[in-house]
C-alpha cells in the first residue's frame, strides 16, 4: 500500500471508494459522482493498493484566517472527506492518511485541522482515536411527507415543498423528536 498525491485519473477510483466508505454512514445518501475541486489550495491524497484506490483524504487549507475553516486562530486546514474502502478498513490506513496529510500541513505551517462529521460513534470514536477534540455541534434535521406539516413551507404560489434538509443551530432539539432523521453534526478539531 502507498501513499500518494491525488491524480485526475484516480476519480473513477476516489468516487468509488468515497462512496462505499460513506455507505455504512449517516452521510450513506451523501453521493458524490465526482470528485471535490476546491477555491483555496488543499492536501489531497489517496491510498493505493494493487492499483486500486482504498483510502483517501481531502484537506483543503487557508492561505489566509478563517478563509476555510469556522473557528480558531492561525492557518488551518479543513478536512472534506476522509474514506477508506470497507473491504480494507481497520488496517490503519485511515490513520496513515490522516499523518501523512498532517506532515505536509506542519510544513506549510498550518496549525489545525477542523473536521465535520455525524452521529456515528465509530467514526467519532476514530477521530477520538487520532487525537480530535470536540468543539462544537449542531443538527441536521430531515423532514418528509407530514413532518413538513406548518413547520416548511413554500411561499411561492403553486409550489409545494415534499421534503427539506436544514440545519438546526438551536436548543430545543426535542421540538423535532418525531422526525425520523436528525442527526447531530459535530465539529472535532486537532492542534499540531
Ligand atoms: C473513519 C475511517 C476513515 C477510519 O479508517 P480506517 O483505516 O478503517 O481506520 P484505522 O485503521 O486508521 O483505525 C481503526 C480504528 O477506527 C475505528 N473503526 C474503523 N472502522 C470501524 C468499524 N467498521 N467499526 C468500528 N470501529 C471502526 C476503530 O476505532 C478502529 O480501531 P480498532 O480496530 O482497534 O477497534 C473509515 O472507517 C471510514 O472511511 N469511515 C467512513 C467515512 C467517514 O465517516 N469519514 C469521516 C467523515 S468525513
């Protein structure tokens, strides 16, 4: 298994091994079909085995504070995506992603990474592994069908709304316990 920099003709191999990973998450209808490009410069690499694609990680950085990422002080990087093919996971090669990336950020003096992720214990577990902390947190509420009922609605004439993913920054989460998707999306970060 190696570590490399992304290639353009890894996609087919990077969206593949995104979305297998990320099925057997609470982002399972997050599908990309192709891959992220990002508007500041980003760390971005994959694992190869056997000429296959089985890990990858995104970091996209600050060339300036608080261009990328949503809190702290100093150049940061934000980590987007981070997946490794379920056929080949608990091998360390998430973590080896994950130092390798860190390598190159301390050379470009960044001083952090940030990322978001879902309600899945394991996935917090493995970044609690890797020495993330929990920083913050808010919600991602689905509604569908009669869990629109007065809470959504559309204002344009004709228009009907049948389903909405929003964000809930409040407290009073309970309000939403009879939906059946919310999921609580937390915010880890790392200092170098
Ligand atoms: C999180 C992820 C990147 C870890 O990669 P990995 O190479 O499998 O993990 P590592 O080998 O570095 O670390 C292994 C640890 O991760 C956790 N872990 C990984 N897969 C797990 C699974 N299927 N069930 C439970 N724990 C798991 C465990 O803590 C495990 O330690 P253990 O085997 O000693 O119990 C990978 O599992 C993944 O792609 N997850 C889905 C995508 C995702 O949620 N990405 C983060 C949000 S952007």
């Amino acid at each position: 298994m190696i570590i490399r920099d992304y290639r353009v003709n890894d996609e087919t191999g990077w969206v593949r091994c995104r979305t297998l990973a990320f099925l057997q998450t609470a982002y399972f209808d997050n599908v990309l079909n192709k891959k992220e490009y990002y508007k500041n410069p980003a760390i971005e690499l994959v694992a190869e085995l056997d000429g296959q694609i089985v890990g990858l990680i995104d970091v996209e950085y600050e060339k300036e504070e608080r261009t990328v990422c949503s809190r702290g002080e100093g150049l940061g990087g934000m980590i987007w995506h981070i997946a490794v093919h379920p056929d080949y996971s608990r091998q360390g090669i998430g973590q080896q992603l994950l130092h390798a990336a860190e390598t190159k950020a301390k050379r470009m003096n960044l001083n952090r990474f940030e990322a978001w992720t879902r309600d899945d214990l394991w996935v917090q577990n493995w970044y609690g592994k890797m020495e993330f902390k929990i920083v913050d947190s808010y919600y991602h509420v689905y509604f569908e069908g009669n869990e629109m009922n007065h809470k959504i609605q559309s204002n344009t004439p004709n228009l009907y709304l049948v389903n909405a993913f929003t964000h809930y920054v409040g407290r009073d989460i309970d309000q939403f316990k009879n939906n059946k998707r919310v999921h609580q999306c937390v915010c880890f970060e790392k200092s170098f």
